[in-house]
C-alpha cells in the first residue's frame, strides 16, 4: 500500500511535515486556512430532480430482467 493509504500507521513525526502538530492547529494557522480553503461544509445543491432519480433506478440490468420477467408472466397468464 501507498504511504498516504497507510495513515493510521505512521510515526506522529511524519505528520509534523505536512504543517501539523500534536496539539493541532495554532487560531492564526486556523484564520489563515480558512480564509484560503474556505469553511469545511459540504454543498447543498442537488444534481439531480425527483425524476432524474426515479428514472435512474431503472438503469439496473437486473431491474430490468425483472420488470421484464413481470410483464411476460401476466401477458402469457402463468399462475400456480
């Protein structure tokens, strides 16, 4: 595994190296960061409208084996 897959594992000194410490981020390091990368919150917009996602589910290969098998069975008329 690569060096970043394996963070759990590292020595705390290789931390250090990537602008870090032990005690975590000094209020001047925190402003400076923030101004730069912008507040940690995720977007809220939505890609995708009601339908768009209805329709998306029936993208499925195996929905749609499904949904076919279903029609066949009640045009053909197979019942027990």
């Amino acid at each position: 595994m690569g060096k970043l897959l394996e963070f759990w594992s590292a020595p705390i000194n290789e931390f250090i190296e990537i602008d870090s410490s032990i005690e975590g981020l000094t209020t001047n390091e925190a402003i400076k960061r923030l101004k730069q990368y912008g507040q940690n919150v995720p977007k809220s917009e939505s890609r995708y409208t009601l339908l768009s996602l209805l329709f998306n589910q029936f993208k499925s290969p195996i929905l749609l084996i499904f949904i076919f098998s279903a029609i066949s069975i009640v045009v053909i008329g197979i019942t027990d």
